[in-house]
C-alpha cells in the first residue's frame, strides 16, 4: 500500500501539489514523520508517526489531537482575552456576585436529556469499586463506562484527588 506524504507538511504551508507529494510505503511514510520529529519536535509529526507505526489507538490519537489543539489556540490567543471572560481578573463584590446568582437562578442551561445524563453520571461508588479503580490497569474511558461515571472521576481517584474518596486512596 502507498501513501501520499507531502514534503513541506501543510502544517508548514505546503500545498497539495503534484510536485509536493511523494509515494511512500507506509514504514517509509512512519520513518519520514519520526524523523521529522526527531529534528524538529513537531507534534503534528509525533502523531503521524505513532498513528503509521500503529503505536496509539483512536483514543490516544484524540487526545494528542485535542491538545495540540488547545496549545495552538491557547498561544493564538494569549494576549486576547477570551470574549466569555470581562470579568475575568477583576475583583468582583459579594453584592455582584449575589445579583449575577439570583439572575441565573431557575434558568434551565441544558436540555432535559442531558440533566438526566448528569444525574445518572454522578452516582457514589462503592468503596470496592474505588479500589478496583485504584488498582485497575485498564484505560480511564473503559472504567467510566463500566462503573457509569466521569472519566475525569476515574482520573481523580486514580491520583488520588477524588475527595469522597480519599479513605480508600
């Protein structure tokens, strides 16, 4: 099987061009991005590199993907303040803070769906199944559907932050 690889990579401004793509095997196309990376520590390479070599699955793809995405936007926008946030940084009164509560008060933010969605995921486990947790070697994202909670919950006992659960931890 070939792949296409561009010689100046998209993420540098490289074009789709004939005279920009080369036909790789798919070992040769897994070496050209970890040398890449090697060379120049580009997370765009890292992942091609895994993902051709067949090191990461889906879910480890999807988080590099992710922060390298929050990492581009977060430099992208470091000396803008996000739209959200005017009061972020600002010393806000507890007279504010009390009118901003009591205007949101009785607001519904989410569909019905998902307020039942939330119920559901914020259910007590067990102090066994905290511990089963704790020693588990399976993925984070298994566990939460397993158990039926957060996968940053199963993060948190893991670390041992999950306050509720600190006895077992």
């Amino acid at each position: 099987m070939k792949h296409k690889h561009h010689i100046i990579p998209r993420y540098e401004g490289g074009s789709n061009l004939q005279e920009n793509l080369v036909e790789l095997t798919t070992t040769q196309h897994s070496m050209w991005h970890y040398a890449e990376w090697i060379r120049k520590k580009n997370d765009e390479d890292y992942l091609a590199w895994k993902c051709l070599s067949g090191q990461i699955g889906k879910e480890e793809i999807q988080k590099i993907k992710s922060k390298i995405g929050y990492d581009k936007m977060k430099e992208l926008t470091k000396h803008q303040p996000h739209p959200g946030t005017k009061l972020k940084g600002r010393n806000q009164s507890d007279e504010h803070k009390m009118n901003r509560s009591k205007a949101l008060k009785g607001r519904i933010c989410c569909s019905p769906e998902a307020i039942e969605r939330m119920k559901q995921t914020k259910r007590k486990l067990t102090d066994q199944e905290a511990k089963e947790i704790k020693c588990s070697s399976e993925k984070g994202i298994v566990l939460a559907n397993k158990y039926n909670v957060t996968p940053s919950l199963i993060c948190a006992i893991r670390k041992g932050r999950a306050s509720a659960y600190k006895h077992i931890i």
